[in-house]
C-alpha cells in the first residue's frame, strides 16, 4: 500500500466524526433487518388469523341452513374461495390465491391430505374438514425465496 493511503487510514482512525459513522453502518444495517423480519412475521400471523376467520366463517355459513336429519348443501369450489376471501378482508384480497377443499373425514389419516384445489366431496353427511391455504405477502429480503404458505381448517359435522 502506498504511504498516501496509510496516512488517510490512520487519521480516518483518529477521526471522531468518521467513528461514530463506522459505528452506525456496523449497527444500522443488521438492525434493519431485524426491523424487516419483524414486519415480515407480523403479516404471516395477520395472513395467518385473517385466513382462520375466514374459513370459520364460510364453515358457519355452510352450517346455517343445516337442520337435524338432512345433509349440509354442497357449495362449489368457487363459491368456498369467494366466501373465504370475503370473510377473511383485506389481507386476502382475491380468491386467486386461495387453495380449498372439503372432505369427509372418514379416519383421521384422511386430514393429511394435501390441500387440493376446489375438490368438494359429494357426500356430506358425517365430520366434513373445510380446508383452505394461501401465500403471505413476502417483502423481506432474509425470506426473499421462500414461500410463505398459510393453512388453516374448520371441521364441521354434517346430517346424520
């Protein structure tokens, strides 16, 4: 290194005014961060109870015209989407994301099912599982790459 260089470094070192600087760029930037993992967590749980409201809602609707001793009507896929994406507000702006189904649950290994897109099953008498699933917004850079997927259920007991 040239003399010139060594001497900027040394009275760069001596500087006051140029340590609080190097001290702030040392904090700033993982402090930052930690501020965008934050906000980035706060809108997966929003997602998250946004979504669960939803899907209990469009589960009590599905239960309201319900009387003992007939089956609960069954809805189409389209119709379980917009329901959720309406009762579920601002955080799930379209139904576009939204993935839904509902099933019977016939034994408790059928609940692990993956969530597929609009399948409804015919038969809606017994426990039925309405399931739903979407992505949270993802902003922050420590998650860039990562999808943020959001599942939630409600069991509803059907005609007997």
């Amino acid at each position: 290194m040239s003399r010139a260089l060594l001497r900027q470094a040394s009275r760069f070192a001596r500087e006051q005014r140029a340590a609080a600087a190097l001290e702030f760029a040392l904090v700033a930037a993982p402090f930052f961060f930690l501020v965008l993992g934050i906000l980035q967590m706060s809108v997966y749980y929003l997602t998250q109870s946004a979504l669960d409201s939803g899907v209990l809602q469009t589960a009590e609707a599905l239960r309201a015209n319900y009387a003992p001793g007939t089956t609960i009507p069954t809805p189409s896929g389209t119709v379980l989407k917009t329901n959720i994406s309406q009762f579920a507000g601002a955080m799930i702006p379209n139904n576009s994301t939204v993935l839904v189904d509902l099933w019977q649950m016939n034994k408790l290994a059928s609940a692990g099912q993956p969530v597929i897109d609009q399948h409804v099953d015919s038969v809606t008498t017994g426990v039925m599982v309405l399931r739903a699933q979407t992505t949270a917004i993802n902003f922050a850079p420590i998650f860039l790459g990562a999808t943020l997927t959001v599942r939630s259920s409600a069991i509803l007991r059907g005609g007997t």
